[in-house]
C-alpha cells in the first residue's frame, strides 16, 4: 500500500514535488498507510494538473488573440488624416462665414471637382475598378470634413486616406479650391491659409496598442472561461 501512495505522489507536478515532496513523504511516513489516503493523494494531484493547465489554456488564448489582433492590423488598411486652417480676414464673423460655405462648399464638393481630383491624383484605385464613379465619390464626400473653428473665426479643412502623400494633397487641393471659390464669390469676409495641410506621420486607425491589448484581453478571458468550464466538467 505504501508503494501506491508513492507512485500517487508522483502524480503531483514536478515543480510541487520538488518543493514539498520531502514534508509530504515525512507526513506520510507518519500514517497509517490506507485507500482513503491514496485516493485523497490522487485527487490533489488531479486538481494541481487541472489548475496548472488552466493557466496554461488561459495563456495560449492570450497569444491567440495576440496573434489574431496582429493579423487585423496587417490586413486593416490604416486610414490617416490631414488637415488645414484657414482664418477670416478682418475679424470672426460667424455668420458671414457660414453663408460663404453655403455659397462655395456645393461647388468645391460637386460631383465634377472631386472626379477630377480623384482621377488626377489617382485615389480609390481598386474601388474604381469595380464601382461607378458616383459612388466614389461619394466615398471621397464621406471623408471630407469643413468644420468652422470656435468662434467663427475660421475653417478646418480635413481629409481621411489610407496614404500619407495623398490624403496631404487632396487637402492642398480642397483649400487651393475654397480660396478660389471665395475669391470668385466677391464677398467682404475672404480667407486665408493660416496653416497649410499636415502630412500625418501617424494612422488615426487602426490604433495598434489598443488592439493588441483588446486582442490580449479578450484571448486571456476566453481562456479563462474555458478553462474553468472544463474544469467543472472534468472535476
């Protein structure tokens, strides 16, 4: 019966056994050897190696979504923004700023000025391929922003584009139109360049830190809740 209650013992993982196995064998030593015994010695181990693989199931979750979250980036276009100011001269006024966008804004968004930028400049290539041209434009539209700073004292000219070079040209030629437009409008409150379009060195998206720790998360908790649901079923 003794000799079971050791090969039971090796049943505990080694790193267990070599921390504490001297004590146990001394305990042991001390009872009187019997089937309760050895079955209370099987059990403990058998709940040990089922902790021990929790925590190793957990993990390969976390690596999985680490993984996954990677494979998300790579194949998720990154979408950068570039972005321009222009101020009124003589003073904010908020009202004549607003009715000069309503007079221009048509003009530099019509369908014709966007087709012609996106054909010189060569935007949407694949989208091109496979969509007519109204919907591209349209896509151009969506990923064009006018805003009026606070105050009325000027506009915020933006542009989102999956490349650098371009998203900075496509606002350069959406302030180059806005000043024309304005000029040709004959309005008193004109407006000038007070800072030229960025080039963004950074994607607005995908924001790689915040995916790879919601991909780690989310791998860490999936893990655990299958781990733990296996546990209860084994145990």
């Amino acid at each position: 019966m003794r000799r079971l209650l050791n090969c039971a013992m090796r049943l505990y993982p080694r790193e267990w056994r070599e921390r504490y196995g001297e004590e146990m064998e001394a305990l042991l030593e001390q009872l009187e050897p019997s089937l309760a015994t050895g079955w209370d010695l099987v059990l403990g181990a058998l709940k040990m190696r089922l902790r021990k693989q929790s925590v190793q199931i957990t993990l390969a979750f976390g690596l999985l979504g680490t993984v996954l979250a990677g494979g998300l980036l790579w194949w998720v276009p990154p979408r950068y923004i570039s972005e321009a100011t222009l101020i009124q001269q003589g003073g904010a006024d908020q009202a004549a700023l607003t009715n000069l966008l309503a007079s221009v804004m048509p003009k530099v968004l019509s369908r014709r000025a966007l087709s012609k930028t996106i054909q010189e400049l060569d935007l949407y290539g694949e989208q091109r391929k496979v969509e007519p041209m109204e919907d591209v434009v349209e896509t151009m539209r969506h990923a064009i922003s006018v805003s009026q700073m606070t105050g009325g004292a000027g506009l915020i000219v933006r542009f989102v584009y999956p490349q650098q070079q371009r998203a900075q040209a496509v606002v350069d030629d959406l302030v180059r139109r806005l000043l024309e437009e304005n000029l040709q409008s004959g309005r008193a409150q004109t407006l000038e360049l007070l800072d030229p379009p960025t080039y963004p060195h950074n994607p607005i998206f995908p924001n790689w830190r915040a995916m790879f720790a919601t991909g780690v998360a989310a791998g860490l908790v999936v893990g655990a809740v299958i781990a733990r649901w296996r546990a209860l079923r084994l145990g």
